[in-house]
C-alpha cells in the first residue's frame, strides 16, 4: 500500500513539474505553427488574397484572420480591406467582418506572448507600451488596436502579462472593428469623388 502511494505521489510531483512547462512550450509551438504556415501558404500561392477577394465579406473575414496572424507577410490588411470597403455594397460590414478576423488573428501573438515570456527581448517601445498594458490593462489594447502601428507587441504584452484571453479578445475586437469600419468607410467615400479610381 505504501509503495503504491509513493508511486502515486512521485508520478504527481513529475505531473506537476512538468505541466507548467510543457503548455508553454505547446502554445510558443503552436504560435510558430501558424505564423510559419501562413508564410508557406502565401509563398507558394501569392494570389491568395486576390482569390480570397471575390469571396465578399466572408473573404474580407479569412484575409483579416490571415495577415494578422502573422507579421512577416509583405501585405497590408488595411489596405486590402480598404479596396473591399470601396468595392462591396455595403463597406461597414467588411470593417466588421474584417475586424472580427482581427481579433482573431491577434491570437498568435497572444499565445506566442502568453507561452514565451521569457524569450522576449525587451526594446524601449517593447517596455513603453508594457507600461500602458500593465497600467490600463484592456483599455489599453483597446485603444491600440485601434491604432494598430504597433499592435502585434500589444498582443504578446498582453500574453506576457497574463491578461485573461476574453478580455484580450474582446477589446481587440472592439477596437479593430472601430478602426476598420472607419476607414473602409472613408475608402468607400473617397472612391465617389475619385470616380477615376474604380
């Protein structure tokens, strides 16, 4: 009876050491995963977004989910959201569907914040916009997705901290949906008195 409790608890402590370590590295895996395959998915079909394009809405969702799921793709997804918020009927609804897929997106480097904080290298831009994060916590992604010049440190920042993942999402969401809806709305706009454009 001892030496099966001794088992128990030996393999419980192993458990326990190893728990803490394997789900980050799972997650900085997984992270890297997605971020490598996307880039291997768009070097040997280039045209991907022009396909993805005829799709509408739907597609203006996939491409978001894509180009911000990683960094080191050479497109701009406001700018593809923008030519969509001035081709589609109805430009607000390529904000949102363009600013869900934002959200969800931005994961990658929630996950990749979340499981590798200790691999991170901290720039001064990197420490500054901690201190908003840490500070205002989801208000600060909020408003940074809003500008999102500088939202793929956010997303791992935020991972690094610890926010919860809702919190993280949602104001990501919130804040891309408002600063998509924006600008494929002035897109749409300017392509009216620019008429040359279309």
């Amino acid at each position: 009876m001892d030496e099966i409790t001794t088992e128990k608890s030996g393999r419980e402590r192993v458990l326990s050491w190893l728990r803490p370590k394997i789900l980050p590295i799972v997650g900085l895996l997984l992270a890297l995963a997605i971020m490598a395959g996307v880039f291997y998915y768009y070097s040997i079909n280039p045209d991907i977004f022009k396909e993805l394009k005829t799709y509408g809405y739907a597609g203006a969702f996939i491409i978001s989910v894509i180009l911000n799921a990683t960094i080191i793709l050479p497109v701009s997804n406001m700018a593809v959201m923008m030519s969509l918020g001035a081709t589609l009927p109805v430009p607000a609804f390529v904000g949102i569907a363009g600013g869900f897929g934002a959200a969800i997106g931005e994961l990658t480097g929630y996950i990749f914040g979340r499981s590798g904080r200790g691999l991170l290298k901290k720039s001064t831009m990197y420490t500054r916009v901690e201190g908003w994060v840490t500070r205002w916590g989801w208000i600060a992604v909020f408003i940074l997705s809003i500008f999102p010049f500088v939202f793929d440190i956010v997303g791992i920042i935020a991972g690094a901290l610890r926010m919860p993942l809702w919190k993280f999402f949602v104001a990501c969401w919130l804040g891309r949906t408002i600063s998509y809806v924006v600008m494929v709305q002035l897109a749409a706009i300017g392509l009216r008195f620019m008429p040359w454009f279309s």
